[in-house]
C-alpha cells in the first residue's frame, strides 16, 4: 500500500489507479484481500501519508513518530 500511496502522492499515479495498484501488490504476495475504499478514501489517504511523511523529515534527531492502528473495523 506504501508504494500506491507514493504514486498517487507524487502525480506519478491516480486515485483510480490505487485499487489496481494494491490488489496487483497482494497478488504479488498471494494475498487474498480486496480492499473497499472510493477516490475520496484514496485522496484522503494520500494527504495522510504526506503529512506523516513531512512529520518523519522534520523530526529532530533522536525523536521518534508513534502510530495507532485501531483494530475495531478491520475485518
């Protein structure tokens, strides 16, 4: 999923392309999981992941980033 949210986050892909790009990915791997997000999903990812990624490039030395992951509403 990284690598279709550095695509759409750099223009080199769309939000359209990202479902092809991930299932393509889990396939890759054999993977059985079908992912169910629109365009606005996609584009509301995209802008999370800069935004985490601009965080991760200015933090000072030594300094880390904590993720929560919730679990609640995967299946």
């Amino acid at each position: 999923m990284t690598r279709a949210l550095q695509a759409v986050g750099s223009g080199s892909g769309s939000a359209d392309e990202f479902i092809a790009m991930v299932s393509e990915e889990l396939d890759r791997y054999a993977i059985d999981y079908r992912i169910a997000i629109d365009n606005d999903d996609v584009i509301n990812l995209a802008g999370q992941y800069r935004e985490l990624i601009r965080k991760w490039e200015t933090l000072p030395e030594g300094d880390g980033i904590e993720l929560d992951f919730p679990i609640e509403n995967w299946a």
